[in-house]
C-alpha cells in the first residue's frame, strides 16, 4: 500500500474530491473545467489503483461509498496542501507579470472600480485583472481571489488586511421623484413617502434604527437585496433610497436629502492571503486600489 500512495497522482484525488462535493459527475465537471467522460476515467483510475470502491451510483447521482467516506477526509488534506504549495509559489515570483484576481461588493466593482482598473491597466499593461463583483465571501485561502475589498474586517488566519477608510451614507431620491412628490421636511415626514428598501437584508433598518428612525419591512414600498438594482430603483424616481455618497454625488439624476439624523459609515477593508501579499504583481494593484479609492473617504472628502 506505501508504494501506490506514493504513486497517487493529485488530479485522481482533486477529482475525487470534485465528485465527492458536487455529489454528480457533472456538478465536478463545471468545477474543475473538465469532461465528463475525463473525470469518470480519473475516478475509475484511483479506484483501480487503490484496490476501493469510492462511489455508489444511484439515479439521482453518485454518493460516497465506505471506502470513499475514509478517503474524504485526508483528500481534503491534500486539497489543502497542494493549496498552500500554489499559494507559495505564486507568492514568490520573481516577475511583476501575470494575473491578479479582485473581488469587491457589487456597489464597488459597479460604480469606482472601473476607472481605478482601466488607469492601473494602462500603466501596468503586463499585469492581467479579474473582477468578480459579488457581496459573498471569497476565500484568499485557495485563490478564489487574490485581493478582497469588504465592508467588513476579515478575521481568516494567514490574511493580511487593511482598513482603508470609511464610505459616507446619505439620504438621496431622483430628482424626477421629488417633483412628483416633493421634499420631505425631515424624518417624521417619510412615512407619506414612498420608501426603497432590501428585502430580507436587515441593512437599512439597523442603519435608520441607529439613525433614530423607527421603520418597518413593510414600510419600504419597493424592496430589493440586490444592490446595483436598488440603487437603479432610487435613480429611476421608485422612491427615497440609501446609498454611498461618494457614489451618488454627480449623479445629475439624484438630490441628496438632508433629514437632519445622523448615517452610520461603511468600513472598506482590503485583504490578501498573507503570501501573496508581496507577489510584485499584487502589490502593484493593492496599492492603487488603496490610492484609487482613497479620495471617496469620508474623511478625505470633507477635510
């Protein structure tokens, strides 16, 4: 048994462990990138060569044999492992060239990123981005990306992470809206307005509640968890909504209203696996993602 595990090639068990996550040969293909057809030969391989039965096939799928129960666990490992060697790697090129992959809100990635990325592009053309604009967490542990920017601190082990500052919240309608409907004098005067909401995201009530504004879901009479659409909600006269001041302002479409109650800030923090961090590549963009976004701070706009 010592000499075929040491013959264990890691493509056999990281299709494996594709399988066994997906539950189906598909669900691992679209995972991995990878045939069907391959994956079942890779499967079939590192059965035959370790002497185990991995999978039971059954209609809806496949699900993991004994024998594939005892495997999970130290393939897992390995998974970690073989992430750890990439990890390494890539974090001590010697190079400025490659690839650096960026996930952000969708607000962020939507609305300031574009220009900070072109005029990085165009004076670091060898470096290539990826932009994945998603308000879920993306794991620097394995690459999912290279460099996360969130409203909240990461806490993973092994990140480096920064706070860049704070995003100013404000008060704002279409401008089309408040000729419709007229401006309302302060906060006891939005309940005769119509109001844009999320739906089960508690965000904007926690955000009024500490404001001194007691409202309710249902009060909202337009409710969306999708950020970029409920910022085009707002723009397009649905009603009175919430947003980042640094985003709205300029808008010719948008008034802010002042309602006389304080907002809460948005943290932004910029994060990168900890070997990564000093990749040459990365460093170049964390520093103008830092340099690009430092002027829609709260603190840099008013001083």
């Amino acid at each position: 048994m010592d000499g075929m595990l040491k013959q264990v090639d890691w493509a056999l068990v990281q299709a494996f462990l594709a399988v066994a996550e997906a539950g189906s040969l598909s669900g691992a293909a679209r995972a991995l990138g990878r045939s069907q057809p391959t994956l079942g030969r890779q499967v079939k391989a590192l059965e035959d060569q370790l002497g185990l039965r991995l999978f039971q096939r059954h209609p809806k799928g496949l699900s993991l044999s004994p024998g594939g129960e005892g495997l999970l666990s130290p393939a897992r490992a390995m998974g970690d492992a073989m992430g750890e060697i990439a990890l390494y790697a890539a974090g001590h090129e010697a190079g400025a060239a490659g690839t650096v992959r960026i996930t952000a809100s969708e607000m962020v990635s939507h609305y300031l990123l574009p220009s900070i990325l072109v005029q990085l592009r165009q004076e670091a053309p060898e470096i290539e981005i990826e932009l994945v604009a998603s308000d879920t967490t993306e794991n620097l542990l394995y690459r999912e990306a290279d460099i996360a920017l969130r409203m909240y601190e990461p806490r993973q082990l092994d990140l480096v992470a920064r706070r860049l500052g704070e995003i100013e919240i404000g008060v704002f309608a279409a401008k089309s809206y408040l000729a419709r409907r007229g401006w309302p004098a302060g906060p006891d005067d939005l309940s005769q307005h119509d109001l844009v909401g999320y739906d089960r995201s508690e965000l904007i009530l926690r955000g009024m509640r500490e404001g001194g504004i007691e409202m309710r879901r249902e009060d909202f009479a337009l409710r969306c968890d999708g950020q970029v659409i409920y910022w085009e909600l707002v723009r397009a006269g649905g009603g009175i909504g919430f947003g980042q001041v640094p985003i709205a302002e300029g808008d010719p479409l948008i008034a802010r209203l002042e309602l006389g109650s304080p907002m809460p800030t948005l943290p932004l923090w910029i994060a990168a696996h900890r070997e990564m961090r000093h990749a040459p590549r990365v460093r170049r963009v964390w520093e103008a993602l830092a340099e690009g976004l430092a002027p829609h701070f709260k603190a840099n706009r008013t001083a």
